[in-house]
C-alpha cells in the first residue's frame, strides 16, 4: 500500500467524522485534532475506522504519536497488511 | 381519556413543531415508546409516552408550531373507560423547570414593557406563559407567544423568529442562559486534581481491550462525578417554586458540541448505577445520536446536573453557567503535567482542574466544597470506583 492510498484512507475516514471539511486542505504538519475541530471522541472514532480500514491495532500509549496526517502516515505506513508503504 | 401535550424539552423551550406521528389512532402503545418527533430550536427529538393505552385521536398534523402544553393527542389509557378526558399525559419529566401559574382571578405577573408588547401585538396576556423570576411575564416571553400563534401571525407581527437551524440554535442558548444567570446566584469552586493513578489505572483498564471498547479518560469522570454527588445529593436535583428538589435519581447531563454550532445537552439516565465501562458505551451512544439529531425526550429533559469537558479544547478551567432548573454545573478542563508537591518531594504529575459551577439558594460552598473534595479523593484513588 502506498503513502498515497494510505492518505486516501486516512480522507476517507475522516469524511463521516468532519462531513463539512475536507482533508486534502490539511497540511502534513498541522494538528490533526485542531484542524479538524474533532474532540477525544471523534479522534477515537478515527482510530477505530483506521484499524477497520487497514487491520491495524493502534495501543493507546501510541496516541500521542499521531498528531499530525504525516505522523499518522508514517505511522501507518510500516504496520498496514502487505508490506511496507511505498511512496507513489 | 387522557390529553397527550406539547412537551416542554428544556427551560428553553416555549413552542415546538410537531415533525411526525409514529402511531396511529388505535395502536396500542407503553409507557416509553416513542411515538412522535417533535422539532425545537435546537434538534428534532423523539418524543416518549409516560402511559401505557392506546392512542385514540391524533389532533395536532405534522407541520403544526404549537405552544408547549397544546394537547396533540387523545390517549386512552389502560384500564379507563371509553369517552372520559381525565388529566394530561406529557412526555415531559417528572421534574420540569417552574411554570407560572396563572389560575383564574389572579393577577397576572409581567413587565409593564411585556404587557404594552401584548396588547400591541393583540395577544391575551393571561395565556402568556412567563419565565421570569417567579413566573413572570416578560418582554421575550410575549415575542415568544407571537411566534408561536397559531394560526401564523399575520406578517409583521411575529416576533423575531430565527430564520435557520443555526440561529433556532442560537436563540434556545440565548434563552436558557438569560434565564440562568437571570435567577441563578452562582458560586464557584474549583479544585487541582493529581490524575496520574487515573491514567495509569484507565490505561491498564484499556490495554485488556480492542479498539472499539476503549474508554476515554471522561467516562472516569463521569463515574467520579456520579459517585461525589451520591455523597453531596443537594447538588444533583433543582430549584423549584423556592425550593431545593433534589433527584433520586443521579441523570448527569453530558454537554455535547455539535458540528453545525450550539450543543445539546442529554443525559445518562441512572449513570450512578453505571460501570466506568457502561458509562462509556451510554456516552458513545448519546453523542452519535445527538450528533444525527436522535435524542430521545426523556435525554433532553430528565438531567439533574451537567457535566462538561472542554479539556479536548485546550481549556484549563471552565466556569459553568447552569442549566436550570438544575443547581450545580461541573466543568473539567485539560490534563496538562505541572509542578507537583507531595511529602514534601517535587515531581512532575498530569492534572487536572475541576471546577463546580453552584447555585447558592440551594447550597453553600461548605457543601460544594465537600464534593469536590469527594471528587478529587475519587479521581486520586480510582479502585475506589
């Protein structure tokens, strides 16, 4: 799986979560939680869908690791089923 | 034959729409089936009966603004003989925010400005419900009574009607939280809380769990808070034609922001009889429902404290404005790690500032005091929940 379509998850799991934003605007370094107005809730819903998208089991002590879309990418990227992530 | 009404879904709320009928005349019904929606200002809520029967007449059509108390529906209730009109039936909680009374051959209670409003506008001031102090009659009471007439006003007339969702929103706000800080003499405390055995027990609690099931730090809260109140009751309950009404029952209204702007305000019924686990599936629940607008009556109206977290938001400490008729708000803000003495060591700890928003006709701050000393020994020593 590439960064690419790990981000297009990443987009498509956030749509039901912030219908009214689109997350091709966020920058890799903003904060995710800020840029999306999202509380522990909603964060928590994103981690949920992520692990139902791409199989991957996220440890709470791992939360603070992922504040930002690339960090989540980057995060993501070694753990998603088939390999490592590849840049497009 | 009973008159099933317009429910009142909050203190403020004056009129609502009848959105749909779920039943029709001839279904039996029980108590707690949902048998309406009706449209406030702020969301469409699921409307629940308190009687067990059958619904006999439909009156009030989908469309219809009606004021809060209009009968809608004739309800025969179990056991009662055909024909016989007998008391109302309401969806409203036992416990409901004070009316004015108004009986027949009293005074009624307004503002000189409420009383020329009315004449102008050509309504009855004796059918004006107040929300002022005591039940008075005021001035947004009078354009509340326009908006609502039915049928519609003639053009010109009505009062200032919000246009859209988001200022229908707005307005409520704006009107439940005149009324508070209106009638309700607040107090405020607050309290710094040491929330490193919290965390460490919630994340140990987590570890044994998928992702789905994990609790978020709030539902620990919320179970504290459930438990400080069971030991102070005089905060959880609400003030009532002048006097203090505390509630067996522990409903802790959860304060939920919404996407399209304003929050709601439901509540997690029986939340003192709730695990922390329970009280996280229940808050899940009322947050993905309030969020899709599915709240349901009994949620909107049978809180007996609020609870609200703007820790997510970066906040350190929140001052609260109740809800009334309720007498007691408890705000939590962000954990952050700060500078911690204790036995006489400096460490470095996460905590976490608690503060209680009180009405003072119903306690004193010895009392608030107590539970939030009560709170914080929770928080501190979490196999205590």
């Amino acid at each position: 799986m590439t960064e690419t379509e790990i981000r297009q998850a990443i987009f498509d799991a956030i749509r039901p979560i912030a219908p009214e934003a689109d997350p091709r605007n966020i920058r890799p370094d903003e904060n995710l939680r800020e840029a999306l107005d999202i509380d522990s809730f909603d964060f928590l819903n994103l981690l949920i869908a992520l692990h139902g998208r791409l199989g991957v089991e996220i440890p709470e002590s791992d939360y603070s690791q992922l504040t930002t879309l690339s960090e989540l990418v980057r995060y993501l990227a070694p753990k998603v089923a088939g390999g490592s992530a590849k840049a497009p | 034959m009973g008159e099933f009404r317009m429910p009142s879904l909050g203190a403020d709320m004056n009129v609502g729409t009848l959105v749909q009928w779920n039943v029709k005349p001839g279904d039996a019904i029980k108590r707690g089936d949902i048998i309406a929606v009706v449209g406030t200002e702020k969301a469409d809520i699921e409307v629940e009966v308190y009687e067990t029967g059958m619904v006999d007449k439909l009156i009030a059509q989908p469309g219809d603004k009606l004021p809060v108390g209009t009968p809608i529906a004739f309800i025969r209730v179990a056991g009662e003989a055909e024909g016989k009109v007998e008391a109302p039936i309401t969806a409203e909680a036992p416990v409901q925010p004070p009316q004015a009374e108004k009986p027949s051959g009293r005074r009624v209670k307004a503002s000189p400005l409420a009383r020329k409003l009315a004449q102008d506008l050509g309504l009855d001031i004796e059918k004006i419900q107040g929300t002022g102090l005591h039940g008075v009659i005021e001035k947004h009471d009078v354009e509340l009574a326009a908006q609502a007439r039915v049928p519609a006003a003639p053009e010109g007339v009505a009062g200032p009607a919000p246009a859209e969702p988001a200022a229908g929103m707005r307005h409520a706000i704006a009107v439940a939280m005149a009324r508070s800080n209106r009638e309700i003499p607040h107090y405020y405390l607050s309290t710094q809380i040491d929330v490193s055995k919290a965390l460490a027990w919630l994340e140990r609690f987590n570890q044994r769990r998928s992702i789905e099931d994990r609790v978020l730090p709030i539902a620990l809260l919320l179970k504290a808070v459930a438990h400080g109140l069971a030991q102070v009751p005089e905060l959880n309950g609400f003030w009532i034609d002048d006097q203090l009404k505390p509630s067996p029952e522990i409903n802790l209204g959860v304060a939920i922001s919404l996407r399209r702007g304003g929050l709601m305000i439901p509540a997690i019924l029986a939340a003192h009889h709730k695990s922390v686990e329970e009280l996280m599936t229940a808050l899940r629940d009322l947050i993905t429902r309030a969020r899709s607008g599915r709240l349901r009556s009994s949620e909107i109206t049978e809180g007996t404290v609020t609870v609200t977290n703007l820790g997510d938001l970066g906040v350190e400490t929140v001052y609260g404005v109740i809800y009334p008729p309720q007498v007691a708000l408890v705000g939590f803000g962000r954990i952050t790690e700060q500078p911690w003495a204790e036995n006489g060591m400096l460490g470095v700890r996460p905590v976490l500032t608690a503060t209680l928003a009180a009405d003072h006709r119903a306690t004193d701050g010895h009392r608030g005091a107590q539970f939030l000393e009560a709170l914080k020994h929770l928080l501190e020593e979490p196999e205590s929940l």
